[in-house]
C-alpha cells in the first residue's frame, strides 16, 4: 500500500489503518470497539496537527501510527463507558434514579 498523503485520505475502515501503518491488532477488540478506536485515534490526529503544524505528511506519519497504536491500546486496558468519547456517554437518561440520588428520610 502506497504511503501517501493520498492513500491516508481514502482510508476509511479502522482495519484498513492497521494495515496502512503494519500495525498488528486482534479483530475482536476492533469489532467491539471500532468506532470508539476510531474517535480516539481522530483526536490523536488533531492534536498532532495542532502541535506539529509545519511538519511534512511524512513526517506525521510516524506520529499518525503511534497514535493509532495508542488510540488501541487505550480499549486494551479500559472500555468505552470509561472513555466518555461520545455525546451518548456523558447524557445522564432522564428517566433513571441512581443510587446515590435516594435518600432515606
């Protein structure tokens, strides 16, 4: 697969990353976890752009898999509902009472 600023544009599969950046990964932990990979590894990527505006492609590139590989690592050792990455996450349901909201009087 071609390296180029190109290529990494047409990407749009988290597999399809892996293997761009030959990066090993279990196809269990992405299936469960595709999406949230996924958004991790897009803010990853911003920051990188954001710190390293003057960098070439090729030089983010290394950075890019370093991020993916760390977007991964991060649902190895922890779940979505502990990452708060999506809006869905962070809304408390309306219609639930938690523990600590009951009171006795």
């Amino acid at each position: 697969m071609s390296k180029d600023f190109e290529a990494f544009k047409q990407i749009v599969d988290a597999e399809e990353y892996f293997k761009f950046f030959e990066l090993p990964y279990d196809v269990k932990v992405v299936n469960v976890n595709r999406l949230h990979i996924l958004k991790k590894f897009s803010l990853n990527i911003r920051e990188i752009d954001e710190q390293n505006p003057s960098l070439s492609f090729a030089d983010k590139l290394s950075l890019y898999s370093a991020a993916l590989q760390k977007a991964y690592q991060v649902f190895l050792d922890s779940t979505p509902q502990e990452q708060k990455l999506f809006k869905v996450f962070n809304q408390k349901a309306k219609n639930v009472v938690t523990l600590t909201e009951i009171t006795s009087d």
